[in-house]
C-alpha cells in the first residue's frame, strides 16, 4: 500500500471499490476504526477533568402539519462562556433534522457523520430511509460513543423528522447508552431542560400553527436561559437569536433570522413588566 491509500498501482483498494452494504458507518467501523467518534476511547473514567466546550439547551415540539426543534447559541466551558454564536441545530437530511446537547466537538462530528450515514444509504438504495431507521442509526452512533462518555465526553442529541408514511412530525430523544425513546408532543435537552420543559408543558397546545410554534419554543428557550447560566437567552445588542428549523412534508425549513427577532422582540416586550412570564 502506498502513502496514498491506493494499492500501489494508483487504484483504491479493493474494498473501496466494491458493492457493499447501506451504512458509510459499517464500512468505516472496517476500514478505518479510529474515525468513529468514541471507537479508540477506553471505558474507563479519565484522571482529572476534560475541559471542552459543552452545547447547552434543545426544545422540539410536534405542531400542525411537522414538527420544530430550536437551541440556544451558548456553549460552555465550566463556569465560561466558550462561544455566543454556535449553531446547535442541523439538518439531517431532507426531511429530517437534529439538535445536539453535551460535549460540542464530538456532537458536530457526531452529526456530520449522520449526515453522511443517511446520504450513502440513499445513493446506494435509491430511496430515502425510513423515519425510524433514521432514528435507530443515531443511536447506534450513540451507543458506539459509550468509551467516551465514560469520559465524560457525552453526547445527547434530539432528533425530529417528518415521517412521510404517516405524514406526521416526529421527536426521539436518547440516552447515553444508544436508547432511542419516541416522544409525543414535546420534548426538551440539555442543561436547561427542566425549565423549559415546564414551559412547553403549559404553552403546548394540540393544532398549533407553525407560527405559534416558533413562539412556543422561544418562550421555552427564553425560561431556560432566565433560571440556567449554562444557557444563552435571545441577545438583543449582539443580535443573536436561536437556531430554529421546522420539518414538515416540504423538508425542512430554517426560519429566518428577522422572523426570529420579531418574535423574540414580541416575547421581551410582553414580558417588560413581567419578567418571569404570564402566571
């Protein structure tokens, strides 16, 4: 084999060039181990603390016609702030999208290797995967990330997608272990989560417009960042806001960023003379 990785006769080995099976994580899990998130981490507790930076707070929640999920920008970095700006909420695929909480370097990894994951299995199907099994390849990312959150490296996504066989939005959290959990209505992770759970659990309401949705999660976002510091609440001098996306059966959607600061200027004002919201 040459430095390059062909067969020293400037071809790619053979396995590159053969018909395999759906999942880039199988063939990589083969062909390159050390490139899996948590595939070289021992588990076993590391001596001392790892200081990385740390997403904060994600809320989904199911609304007429698709599903929504939005973080706040915060990362931390025990007591600092390690960035104002980060983005926390991707697009999986089309019709699916991901919100990531826990150790931030490994989730963005995490996620681009789902994005990568669920394009090879189209390229090599011809056709989308199905909602659940979308579900269930992250979770097998998740499980396979177990020697790193030994570490305490953890990675606890929210993953929402439209489910086109049903044609209803869908939400399924998960735990350390790789266990993939459906959730009805709303749900809610990261260190802000408790508060903005109470928040969804009294603004949620069945046939919400996309619109109110939007309102609904930024409210919720706007509890968590109001009780954790771990959470980054909407910057009015820095013009930050959170990332929100909805999916729904036209793929998803990121809203913009001047229907963002309408709605969050809406939600400061009605709270001027009441911070901590309607009672």
């Amino acid at each position: 084999m040459s430095a390059a990785g062909d067969d020293g006769h400037g071809r790619l080995p053979t396995a590159y060039r053969s018909v395999g099976g759906t999942s880039f994580v199988e063939f990589l899990s083969a062909q390159a181990p050390q490139l899996i998130p948590g595939a070289a981490a021992p588990m076993t507790p590391p001596q001392g603390d790892l200081d990385s930076p740390h997403g904060t707070t994600i809320v989904a929640l199911a609304y007429d016609g698709g599903v929504l999920l939005a973080g706040d920008r915060r990362a931390i970095m025990g007591n600092l702030i390690a960035h104002r700006e980060m983005d926390k909420v991707f697009a999986a695929d089309e019709y699916s999208a991901v919100g990531i909480a826990g150790t931030a370097g490994v989730a963005l990894e995490m996620v681009t290797l789902l994005q990568v994951e669920l394009e090879h299995y189209e390229k090599i199907e011809g056709t989308l995967l199905s909602l659940e099994g979308k579900a269930n390849r992250l979770a097998t990312m998740i499980r396979g990330n177990l020697g790193n959150a030994f570490r305490g490296l953890s990675v606890l996504p929210l993953f929402v997608g439209y489910d086109l066989d049903t044609g209803t939005g869908r939400i399924f959290s998960y735990d350390v272990t790789g266990g993939c959990y459906p959730e009805a209505r709303h749900h809610s992770i990261g260190s802000g989560s408790f508060f903005s759970r109470g928040a969804l659990k009294k603004l949620w309401r069945p046939g919400m417009g996309r619109d109110q949705a939007v309102s609904v999660a930024l409210e919720a976002l706007y509890d968590a960042a109001d009780d954790d510091s771990a959470t980054g609440g909407p910057d009015l001098g820095r013009q930050l806001w959170p990332t929100c996306a909805t999916v729904s059966n036209t793929g998803v959607a990121f809203v913009a960023e001047d229907d963002l600061e309408r709605a969050v200027r809406a939600i400061v004002e009605a709270r001027r003379d009441n911070p901590g919201g309607a009672r």
